[in-house]
C-alpha cells in the first residue's frame, strides 16, 4: 500500500515546537494511532518507524514525535520530565484531534509506554492502549543513572551518559519520577490494552508486564517477544508488533476494513469480485474461504490496496510454477530447498519482440525468472527450466481462451 509523509510541528507542553512525522495510507486511514517512543530516543529510533510503516501498510495513520528538548523538537531536555512527557503527549492527542481525527490507538515503547498508560484516560476517543517493553513504574529509568544518582540528589544536577549521548538530569526530574503513581492510572484508564514484552528483556524485566497486566482492567491480554531486544533492534521483530497490534486493534477501533459486500466464503471453484466505493478502482475479491483486494497504483488514480489485475495474473503464473517444479521435484526425488519465482508483464509490439514470431500488433508478454535452491546439478536445474513451461497457467496463458459472459439480475 502506498503512503504519504507529512513532516510538521505542534507546541508541546512547554510552548517550544514540537517536531512530528505523519504516516498516512492512501484513502481514508482505518484510524490514528498515536507512538510514544522510549526514554532519550526520538521518532525515527528503528522500532518506531518499523512499526509504524508497518501499520501504515494495514491501514492506519500514525503519529510520532520527539519530547521536548529530544531530536529536532525546541526545549531543553534537562528542564523536562515524565509529566512534561505527558503533556506532550496530550498536545499530540489534542493536534490529531483538530486537524485529523483523534487517535483511537495509543502505542508506548519502554518509558513511552507508561507515558501512554498515564495520559489514556485523558484522551477520551481513544480505544485501544499497547505497551512495548513498558516499566511498571516510570521511576524504573532512574537505574540508568546509576552512580550519578547521589550527585545529582546532592547537587541538584549532573551530566548523565546514556546511548552514547550526554543528558542534564536534574534533581526535579528524580523527584517528578518517584511521585508518579501510574498503577491508579492504568486501573482507571477503561481501555483495552495489549502489553508486548520479551522475556529476556534486559533493561526493563519482565516483571514489569506481569504488574501491569496485574493492574489494568479487562480487556488486557499479553503478548511475548520471545528473544527479542529491549529496542527491537530486528525488523523481524517490530514487524510482528505492527501485526499483532493491527489485528488487535480492529476490534475495538471505529472504522475497519472496508464493509464486505459478497458473500463470505464463496462457494467452491468460483471467484466472486466487486466493487467497494472506496477509492475510483477498488474491488473486493472473495475465492471460497480467502478474501482480499484488488486496486491500481495510485499513479493511475486507484488507492494502490491491493495488487493490480496484471499482478494478479503475473502471481497466478508464479504460483503455479512453483507447484508445478514441486510436484516434479518430489515425483522424480530431486533434492530440491526451495523454487522462487519472478514474473513481470509488459505489453510489446510483436515487432519488437524475438520470441514473438508469427504475432502481430502489441502482445502480453511475460518475463519469468526462476531461483532454484538445493543441490541441483546443471542438467536438472536445465529439465527443471523445461517443465516450468509446461506449468497449467503457462499453457492458458499461451493457448487461446473462451470466456462466456452472461447478464445475471441483480438479486
């Protein structure tokens, strides 16, 4: 799906701009979400704009920022602290809410995450809270100052290593942090929430999630990052949060995927496809127990949701030459991994074209690469080549079809 970015800045609490980045889809967003990232990170830290290109491809609009005093954001850092934090995150709230629409989802990653549990209740339209890696208790950061702690209760101030990078921590940051009370927050916060969490997370430990999920009302429900890191620093990992966190969310947000207009599952051996209203060109395809959509490239005017009627034809080659070498493979004991296959289409004069003879005027052509894993010698992978060809698609493709169309009333 194709998107767009907005790069633009609101007054955060404080009164300094606040810089921002708006990830839009192509048409209507199913909702906006609102991303809290982690302590002395900033919008564009890898796990925020994995995330969020993630759930941008499945519909949502997101919203991510940078605190006061962190990234491009005005401020000093030194003068901010977990309640300017939430405020922040209110003005954020407050700018979706007057420009777009106000946020529905609510994501926090580490202490973003009990930033977003402590504003929840503040922000009424919001429906769905998700945490990744969250303290329990916002004072749980203060174990990153280690040694400096004494200094900076002593002096009221002290330069603080934390990423590589020098911070001011001063004395009212400490205070601000030990008199917060986030479990009321979470209690009193009426939404759903989903809290991520690793295991072996080694800065902020597990038994953070177990306290929240402790604290929080139904429905709640908790989701394991395995071996993930704290900053889930693996695509792999943060595409798995985008994911879950989409599918979770459609249940409780206002607006999801476009209303289905066949019926659902379609009956065997018929595809069924029609119109959705969304967008100039979108089409929702149902094939028995499967459903999805079809569109154009927004470069042609449609909302670029789905694959494009040629992609689908393309696809259906590169499927069925993948089944067909398998079923080879495995009926002649080829040891064959795994066969991947590249399609692209184009339309060429039959002039043009050397594998065109006896053709006129412009003709579909295809272009399919094939990669062929295993330990293959040459002489299969060449046979392998061969019965690629003779793959069903391939032949209907080639071979003149009949298609009959008939007018059906319209109940």
């Amino acid at each position: 799906m194709s998107k767009s970015t907005e790069k633009l800045t609101f007054p955060g609490s404080s009164g300094g701009a606040l810089a921002a980045r708006l990830d839009t889809p192509a048409g209507s967003p199913r909702a906006y979400a609102l991303f809290a990232h982690c302590f002395t990170c900033s919008k564009d830290i890898f796990a925020a704009a994995r995330i969020s290109e993630a759930l941008v491809e499945r519909g949502f609009a997101v919203l991510r920022f940078d605190f006061t005093g962190l990234g491009a954001s005005e401020g000093e850092f030194g003068n901010t602290n977990f309640s300017s934090n939430v405020e922040d995150l209110k003005k954020a709230a407050e700018y979706l809410r007057e420009n777009h629409a106000a946020p529905e989802i609510l994501i926090g990653h580490s202490l973003g995450g009990a930033a977003v549990l402590a504003v929840a209740g503040d922000v009424p339209e919001a429906k769905a809270v998700a945490t990744i890696g969250a303290p329990a208790d916002a004072a749980h950061v203060t174990h990153n100052f280690g040694v400096k702690i004494d200094e900076i209760e002593e002096t009221g101030v002290a330069e603080v290593q934390l990423a590589g990078r020098t911070f001011t921590i001063k004395k009212q940051f400490l205070d601000d942090l030990n008199s917060q009370s986030v479990d009321a927050r979470i209690a009193n916060m009426r939404k759903a929430l989903l809290i991520f969490h690793a295991p072996r997370d080694s800065i902020v430990g597990i038994e953070n999630a177990a306290a929240i999920f402790q604290a929080a009302k139904h429905p709640k429900s908790f989701i394991s990052l395995d071996d993930a890191d704290h900053l889930l620093s693996r695509r792999s990992d943060a595409v798995y949060v985008a994911d879950v966190l989409s599918a979770w969310a459609s249940r409780f947000i206002s607006a999801d995927e476009p209303t289905s207009v066949l019926p659902f599952p379609g009956p065997e051996g018929q595809v069924s496809v029609a119109e959705t209203h969304a967008g100039k060109f979108q089409a929702e395809i149902v094939s028995g127990a499967h459903r999805f959509l079809a569109d154009e490239p927004v470069s042609y005017g449609g909302l670029d949701t789905g694959p494009s009627p040629y992609d689908l034809l393309s696809s259906a080659l590169g499927a069925c030459t993948t089944m067909t070498l398998r079923m080879y493979a495995d009926h002649k004991k080829v040891d064959l991994d795994r066969v991947a296959v590249h399609v692209r289409h184009g339309k060429v004069h039959a002039k043009d074209c050397a594998e065109c003879e006896g053709r006129e005027g412009r003709v579909d052509r295809f272009e399919r690469d094939l990669v062929i894993e295993g330990e293959v010698d040459d002489e299969t992978r060449k046979r392998l080549t061969e019965i690629a060809d003779k793959c069903p698609v391939h032949n209907t493709l080639e071979k003149s079809s009949v298609i009959v169309t008939r007018l059906l009333d319209t109940e």
